[in-house]
C-alpha cells in the first residue's frame, strides 16, 4: 500500500482526466468526488475508477466536451442534461443547483439524466451537510438485480443515501445499495470454498443457493427480499423515470457496453436545516440521538453500537491527517496516466 | 367475515370518533384513512384502530380538540405542529399543506411533530397520487428494534412509503416497516411449533435466533442488518428529529402510554409530476417500467413477477366494487362505539 495527500492525489486524478481533453471543470469535479470516496475507505469508488472514466472518454462512450444544461421547470425544481458528460462532473452540477435552490426555497429538488457512472453517493451528501443541508440524493444504476421471483436482471442495485448535517461533530452519513452484500463477497466465498447464507444471491434459475459459484452464475438478492426490490425500484423511478434518464433494462452497463452513453440518472433532495432551527437546536438534538444508539448495551461488549457513517468519517478524518492509503498498483496506474 | 361498503364503513368511523369529540373535520380524516388502509387490505392500520384512538381520546391521551398549527418556514417548506391530534388528521393537515406548496414550486415538504399513529403511510401516498404527486412519505414510531449489535429496543419499526403516479392506471405504490417481518409471523411460528429463519429476530440479548418463543421475548431485526438499521434511522431524523417531534426512545408507544401524547413526528416529499413532462410522457414511461417488470422470465412459472403495491391497489378495486371485507367483531366494535 502507498500513502499519498489529499491534494496531491486530487491534482493527479484531475490531471489525469484533463489529459484526456476533459474539461479542468469537470476533471476538478470527478477528482474531488473520487478522491472524496478513497478518503472514506470507499476504495471499489475512489480514484480506482479514473482509468475507466479515461478509457471512456477516450473510445467516445463519455463525452469529454460535455455542456452541462439546467433547466428550471419550477421555484424549487431543477432537471439537469448531464450531455453524456463525466458522471460526477454531471452530479456536482446538480447537487450544486439543488443547494442553491434550497438556500432560497428551503428545499431544492434536482433529477440530471444523460450521466454516467458518478462515484460513491456520500461524497455528494457531506458536500451538502457541511453547507447546512440534510439530503436525500441517488442514483439508478445498470441491471444486476432480479425481480423478486424473477430469473433475470432488470433491476440496478441502485445506491441511496441519507445525510443530516450535525453542526460542529459527524453528520449522520448512511450510503448504501441495495443488494444483502457486494459481489465480492461471494467471490471471496466461492475461493475459500465456503458456503453463503441463503439470503444473499439466487441461482440463475433465481432460486436461492448457498453455493457461491451458483451464485456467480445467478443474482444479487435485495435486502428484505421484496422490500429491497421495492426500494430499488424506487431509486430508480426518482432518479431514472422521473428525471427524464434511461430506467431498468434501458440503462447501459459501463463494463459491457464501456463505448456507449450510460444514460443513468441521479436525485437530489435537499432541505435548508437552518430554516428548522438554530445551529444549537440542531446540534443538541444530533448529540442527544447519537448518545442514545451508542448508550445501547451491547449484545457483545468488545463491538459498541454504532451510528451509520462513523466508521466511513473516521477513515476520512485519518487520512485527511495523515495521508490516503492507496493500493500500489491503482497508483502506479493513476500516475502514468497523469503523465 | 363482514361486509360494508365504503361510504357506510367511513361514517360508521367518523361517528364513532365525533362521540368521543373529535371534530367532525378531524374525524373524518381519520375515518378516510383508516378505511383506505381496509380498502388495501391494510387491516392492522384499518378501522379496526378506532377503538384505541377512541380510548386514547377518552384518557386524554390525545387531544380531542386540537388546533393544527402550520408554519411557512420557507417557500417550500412547511412545519406542522399537531398539537396531538388524532394521528391522521395532522397528516392529512401535513399532506395538503406539502401538496399546495408542491403545486407552487414544484416540490413542497411538511415537516409534522406533536402527532400521533398516523394509519398506514399508503393512504396519503394514494391521494398524493390522484393529484399528480411523487411522494417520499415516512413517519418515526416507538421503539421496538435493537440497533445492530444492540440489546435493548432503541429504534422504531419506521414505515416509509414512495409513490409515483401513473396516469390512467394503477400508481407505483412502496409502503413499508423496516423490519424483516411483523411479529405477527413470529407469533405464528410459536404457535405452530415451528423455527423461524435466523434473520427475523434476536432473542432479548441480541443474538440471532430460530427459536420462535426466544424472539418474541427479544427484538424484531431490520432488513439487511445494519442497512435496514440505517434506514430506520433516516426515517426518524427526517420525521422526527428534523421536525422537531420525538425520536428514539423519547417517542411514546401508543400500547404502553395510552394516556400520553405520543410525540410522532412525520414527513412528507412531494413532487410534481407534471412540471416534469405531460401526462402522456409519464403515463408512456411507467406503462413501459411495469411491463418491463411483468416481461421478467419467473423463477416459478406459476408466481409472475409483481410491481410494488399491486396487490393492495388490486384489494382496493376490488373492494370499492364489492364492498370491504372486516372481521364481524371488529365491525361489531366500531357500531358499539358509533351508537
């Protein structure tokens, strides 16, 4: 593992990105959400992901000159055409608008189309809690996931987060997708020979197995089975159908079809706390919430109760101290791509 | 079983209520939607709910003739103070409040505290709907879940809803707890002598158990672990934290403080949707997410696959043809408390 600064990671991933006619902008954007994920310990959306950006952007399937455009349809109603641009050059964008809405409405309400893949959710949620915003903001994603009782993907495992700025401490950061685990996770069972809990995957005749390498060949099961394809789908209906962006089957894969516009689509929803209260008002009550879930006895004492995001903010707090740990080739791969 | 139709099933609740002096206005929004909840086929947050409402109006437990505040704190964005209320009439007051902003600026949110048991969240995503409306709409509850690795009930089983209109035909409809199951399913399983799954529930230290009888003597587990744990949270920080109502373990059961104010708070997201394209625009789209879904090859050929909420509004057509079903000592109850 290499140890690298936050600016001088975010300046390698811009540079990157501006090497391949990406705007300054929008190479900023993509490396500040990026650099955002590997500060969190969110490595699989860290700036692992420039080299896919940049193959993209250079076989045509991101559109590096991209014109963002924003549209007002309402006071406190904004759609973003991301014009095929860098996905999180598209989410900044709109996460920007949203802001700027709800600083004078109380709310503000951004859906972007015709995005990409733009990183992890939670970089966009603590960007909004340090400016006093608490947001409810994601993504749809291309398919992985089968319908409750079906035997194929139509459904992305489409990621949402929910924030609430807690002024002077954490914010509460919960970032999450949908499936039970990630796919690595099973990967890691099928080499180890171990069995997985029937509760994660399906075979691909969408039965559910305890056999990771059925697993591999089949589907990601949502959490709460039907209730995670529910929340799924709503995921995408609000960042997919409803923003004007491709939905389920409609979205394109950025592995299997890296040449091609994603069309994904994104939500922003952000509320003015200050017009609730006080920044004491607020605080108070933040304190008071997250002394409540860590008082809770534990059923073991070695593992105390947790508030979402803590671990994720301790890792940002950390490395921002004292330097990102990167793996050596992601790095290596990143620098000769700067060059 | 009994049945009734819908109007006789409204005035029946509505008269019961206005005997224990609730207005007639306040009465008759919890008549509307807690027969709503019957129409789904929602039976525990049916009219079977009056009588503990009549009693907690009786005890003083909630206030009778309470004066709903709304409060503009900014264009789009309302607080609602329920001044404990019957549950559904401070929703119903919260619901028509974000719609009018919503038609204004596009999106409106209501923000209620001082309320109580609010009925099921599907009624008020339905007329939301019917009006054109998106909506994200969630309520907080008195605790009955452990936080993950947690032994004492710290967080509420918080129902969220999500919505989109479809014009012309049925709306997607998401209205769910966060729990695995109800424990409803679990008292089943105890009765029956039969284990249940180790994801449903703890025993009362924490851990994981198939042992019906353990369970019910411990907590009911959220979907997907820590996500659904996660999640629960969010629904309280934004209906109750946020809204300046109780939260955690400052919110009152209704079962075991009848004759205190409960302290719920609630929130309502509403969009519209028709600042986003025509009707035919949105009615295209959601026809082709449905099919979409219903075009899903099944796992079991005899089990299609489902869109959320179905089978409740396929209930509700059905019902308001033929009549609501309901059990005879339930309706048997209600006219006692309506003569």
């Amino acid at each position: 593992m290499a140890r690298i600064g936050e600016a001088a990671l975010l300046e390698l991933a811009a540079r990157a990105l501006r090497g391949r006619r990406v705007s300054p902008e929008h190479a900023e954007a993509a490396a500040r959400i990026l650099v955002t994920g590997d500060l969190l310990g969110v490595h699989t959306h860290g700036v692992e992901r420039v080299s896919s950006y940049a193959d993209r952007v250079a076989s045509g399937g991101i559109n590096a000159g991209a014109r963002i455009n924003v549209e007002r349809v309402a006071p406190a109603l904004a759609r973003v055409d991301g014009n095929n641009g860098i996905g999180p050059a598209v989410g900044m964008r709109a996460l920007r608008e949203a802001m700027a809405i709800a600083r004078d409405q109380g709310v503000g309400v951004a859906l972007a189309r015709n995005s990409n893949h733009f990183g992890a959710v939670a970089p966009y949620s603590l960007i909004g809690a340090e400016a006093g915003f608490a947001s409810v903001i994601g993504s749809n994603a291309s398919t992985t996931i089968a319908p409750t009782g079906g035997r194929e993907a139509r459904v992305g495992n489409s990621p949402i987060a929910f924030c609430v700025p807690h002024p002077g401490a954490r914010p509460f950061l919960l970032d999450m997708a949908l499936s039970v685990v990630a796919r690595a996770k099973i990967r890691a069972a099928a080499r180890h020979g171990s069995a997985i809990p029937d509760t994660w995957a399906t075979d691909r005749d969408g039965k559910a197995t305890t056999d990771p390498k059925a697993a591999l060949d089949g589907f990601l099961l949502p959490i709460g089975a039907h209730k995670g394809y529910g929340l799924a789908l709503a995921v995408d209906l609000f960042a997919g159908l409803l923003s004007d962006a491709a939905y389920l089957t409609h979205a394109r894969s950025w592995q299997e079809q890296p040449d091609e516009p994603s069309g994904l689509g994104h939500f922003f929803i952000l509320i003015d706390a200050k017009r609730l209260g006080g920044e004491a008002w607020l605080a108070g009550r933040m304190t008071d919430f997250a002394r409540i879930l860590h008082d809770t006895p534990p059923a073991d004492p070695s593992q105390p109760v947790r508030v979402p995001g803590e671990i994720e903010l301790g890792n940002l707090e950390l490395q921002r101290r004292e330097g990102i740990e990167i793996e050596d080739a992601v790095l290596e791969r990143l620098r000769a791509l700067a060059r």
